[in-house]
C-alpha cells in the first residue's frame, strides 16, 4: 500500500520508543529496559515479574488442585482487601496476593489470532503503532487463568512492579477509566510478557536500538499522514464530494442529508462515523434498544497539543510514554517523523492528553497550552528559552474505544440491526473496535468488498 500510495515519498527510519519515569529515559518497552531507573525499582519489577510467573519464591508452591498454599484462591488469583507485597495497592480494587496456581495450560482466548512477526532472536516485542501497546503473543504460560479485567491482567502478565511503576499509572492515564472496568479481548495481539531473561540483561546494561525489519516504521517524507490518503485520489473512480458532513441517515429511505441540505441516495452504504454518531444521526429511525445500546458506547477523548519550537531537533526519539503527573501520557514527536515536518530552524512535538468523564481536563484554551510547554520542559525535551513559533490543540472526543464489559454486547446488537439496511461499518469508530490505521485501512478493504458483494448479489432491477 505504501508503494502504491506513496510511491517514493516515503521515508523509513528504525523507531526510537522511550518511557519517561523516575526522572529517567528508558527504552520502550519498560520491561526490557530497566537500566538506569533506580535499583528499588529495577528490583521490583524483577521480583515482580518472577512473582506473577512462578509465586513468591519464600512461599511454598501453590497447591495442584489451584488452592493457594494460603488458602486464599481457587483459581489461583485470588482477590483480598490487602494491597500488594511491595504494598503499592493499586487503587480501588483489591491487592492480588502472589502469582497464579499450576494452571491446566489451556489457550487462552488471550492468545491473539493477529501474531506479530518474530524476531530470529526471538523479540516479540513491537510497538508498530506507538501506542505503548506492544504488538506480541501471549505465550501459554501466561494463559493459565484468564484475568477477568484489564487491571488483573496487568498484575498477572506483568507482575507488581511492571504494574506499579508502568503499566497501570500510564494504562490509568491513557484510558481515564477504572481498568477494573475493562475487559481484555482487546488486547489481542498487544501483550508484550515480560522475558526474565531479556529483563534481567535490560536491567544490567543499557538496552541497544532496536534492529531488523520490526524496528523500522515508515511515514510519508513529505505531507504528512494526510499524503497516504491523498494517494488514492488518482485510484479513484466516481464523485468525491469533500468537507461535507453527514447530518442524517434514514435507513427506511436509503437517504444521508448533508450538512447544506443535499440529500444524496444510496443502495449500500459504508460508514465511518463513530457509532454513536451513526445511530444519533438516525433520530427515531433507530428503535430504543438500538439508541441505547448506541449511547452506551464509552470512549475517551484526547487533546492534540502541537507545539512548535524555534530550535532544531529538541530530541531524537519518536515517540515517548510518560506514565507520572505529566499532563500528557505521550509525545509523538512529528518533527521526527520526516525532515519535512519542520519548518528551518523549528520542531514540533504533539502532547496527547487523554480526558472523559472520570478525567476532565484540568483547563482549556491558552491555559492548557501552557501547562504542556511547562511540562516539555520540566520532561527535559525543550528549554525554557525556547520560542514557541506555533501552538494549537486538535480535540478529538472519540479518540479510544472503552472495552468495557458491556461493549460486545452492545456493538453486536446494532452491528445485527443495521446490516439488513446494508449499512457497512468501516474503520476504528465506526466498528467501535481497537484499530490502528493499519487495520483501518483493512477495514476499509472489507467493507467495500461486502458492499460490492451485496451489490452483485442484488436483483438487475434494483441494481
Ligand atoms: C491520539 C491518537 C494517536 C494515534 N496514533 C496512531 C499511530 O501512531 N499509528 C497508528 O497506526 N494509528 C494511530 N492512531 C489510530 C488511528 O488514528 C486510527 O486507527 C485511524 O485513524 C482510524 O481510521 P478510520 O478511518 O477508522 O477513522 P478516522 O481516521 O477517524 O476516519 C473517519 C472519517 O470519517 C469522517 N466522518 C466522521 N463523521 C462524519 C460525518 N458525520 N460526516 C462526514 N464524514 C464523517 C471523518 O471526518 C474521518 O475522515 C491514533 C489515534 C489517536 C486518537
């Protein structure tokens, strides 16, 4: 796609993903990378790992039959009022005790069917997407007892101390939702496990650049993102109608009015609203249980802070994590991302800051811009002298789908609703599923090839 997209406009480069804790930078991911933060840390983390893998190692070895030798659990991970043994507790819900029972071994359905390309040194860890979530498979051994949210998972795939250092500060911060309240289907293929021995050499010595072909992302050289589907205007055939909105869908009438009156008639139609949206725009077309399924949908909005400095090059990295009180929880670093992304002599960083209900953003406007520049710089990326040559904020309200517990349910029943009206969901929002662009452009891909099969199928009058 690349190719055809871009042709030679493309320009590839090994990632550079840091995690900035501890007053620290260490490699993404923070697993693997622990030199350099404090040795407690580092400890913790080691210890942590081996906890969640094999129990405490000053306990006696949990019972076969799954009841913990201090009979706290049957399936092995057992819920107290107590906080962790390193005694971080991780907010509202309960402390798990020690790691899991002797499991049967059984798959998962946490292992994901979208694998990764392994490594010849076996490194399954990848980030492609630089969304702090690593594109990987969960080996079995992690299997054993299927967590029942996403915050138990983290304790039993990662142990206390990934999990108090990294894992839950920074998943907390991203999804501004009680990870209790999460389930995990999403995570699919995105489950870096920890490795005890690459942990331990991470801990050890500094972690070298990434290297082969999973190091490597490409980016449009000049353009932006923006130029890869601008790609496909010399493919296209038929009308593009451009910066329109659509206002109403009538599934009864087969119409979408856009946002100037126009009324434009379909026969199939593919859509990549966000499904909230898609079924407001339906008005009372929708039944009740459908709007209610709809407006049940919970996601997390995001801020897009651009900030542009009068200095070259503030850093080399692409993009960085900040699990601690930063207001953002990542910077891409667009002036990286292609030389052609700077003006001479500037560079510019993104901060994404996450907000939702449980997480309101803490100002707006010039406010919110400045807390950014002041965190920039307390994170050591630009300098107080810096001038800032341009500053904007792109706001995003649907931004990351929320896997709640009741979300299959609910995107499955209008997913049932819709589809005798040969409306086709397409995309991130629209499917209301954990998409990256890669499988956005996937998406796309199957959805025109149902609608197209939809069409071939239908009687020649209706044609
Ligand atoms: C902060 C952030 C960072 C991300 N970083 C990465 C990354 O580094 N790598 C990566 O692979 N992915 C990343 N993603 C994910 C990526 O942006 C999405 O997966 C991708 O954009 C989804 O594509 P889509 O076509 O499904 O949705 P969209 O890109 O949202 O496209 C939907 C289209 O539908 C249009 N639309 C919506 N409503 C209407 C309407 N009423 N009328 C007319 N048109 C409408 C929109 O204008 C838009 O053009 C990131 C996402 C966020 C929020």
């Amino acid at each position: 796609m690349y190719g055809k997209l871009l042709g030679d406009n493309v320009h590839w480069q090994n990632r550079e993903a840091w995690i900035y804790s501890n007053n620290v930078y260490t490699r993404y991911p923070f697993q693997g990378s622990l030199y350099g933060l404090p040795p407690q840390v580092i400890k913790e983390c080691i210890m942590g790992a081996i906890e969640a893998r094999y129990g405490k190692p000053d306990q006696p070895k949990p019972a076969s039959n799954g009841v913990h030798a201090n009979g706290n659990s049957t399936n092995g991970h057992a819920k107290t009022n107590g906080a962790h043994s390193n005694g971080n507790g991780h907010g509202k819900s309960n402390g798990h005790t020690n790691g899991h029972a002797n499991g049967s071994g059984r798959i998962s359905r946490l292992t994901c069917e979208f694998k990764a390309p392994v490594n010849d040194k076996g490194d399954e860890l990848l980030d492609c997407c630089g969304d702090g979530i690593a594109e990987a498979t969960v080996p079995l051994a992690a299997a054993k007892d299927e967590p029942k949210n996403f915050e138990e998972f983290i304790y039993k795939v990662w142990g206390a101390g990934i999990a108090k250092h990294f894992a839950i500060p920074y998943n907390r911060k991203i999804w501004a939702v009680p990870l209790d309240e999460m389930e995990t289907s999403w995570l699919g293929g995105r489950v870096p496990l920890p490795d005890l021995g690459e942990m331990i050499e991470g801990a050890l010595s500094p972690k070298p650049k990434p290297m082969g072909p999973n190091a490597r992302f490409g980016y449009p050289l000049r353009g932006g993102f923006q130029a890869l589907m601008d790609g496909f205007l010399p493919l296209l055939n038929g009308t593009l109608r451009l910066n329109s909105r659509v206002k109403t869908v009538s599934p009864s009438r087969r119409i979408v009015t856009l946002d100037d009156g126009m009324e434009v008639s379909y026969q199939q139609l593919i859509s990549t609203m966000p499904l909230p949206v898609l079924i407001r725009s339906m008005g009372q077309e929708a039944p009740t249980a459908i709007k209610e399924a709809a407006a049940a949908l919970r996601y997390t909005s995001v801020c897009c802070v651009n900030l542009g400095f009068g200095r070259e090059k503030l850093t080399d990295k692409h993009w960085i994590y900040y699990p601690e009180d930063t207001l953002f929880h990542r910077i891409f670093v667009q002036g990286n991302a292609s030389p052609h992304c700077n003006p001479p002599g500037g560079f510019g960083i993104t901060c994404e800051i996450t907000y939702g209900p449980n997480k309101p953003l803490p100002c707006q406007g010039e406010a919110l811009i400045q807390r950014c520049i002041d965190d920039v710089v307390k994170v050591g990326i630009a300098r107080a002298e810096d001038p800032v040559w341009a500053a904007n904020i792109v706001d995003m309200p649907h931004a990351y789908v929320v896997y709640d517990h009741a979300r299959p349910k609910n995107v499955a029943l209008i997913r049932e609703w819709l589809d005798p009206h040969d409306i086709h969901l397409a995309g991130r929002y629209s499917e209301w599923e954990y998409y990256n662009s890669d499988h956005a452009f996937l998406a796309g891909k199957k959805a025109a090839e149902s609608a197209q099969g939809r069409l071939q199928d239908a009687p020649v009058a209706s044609a």
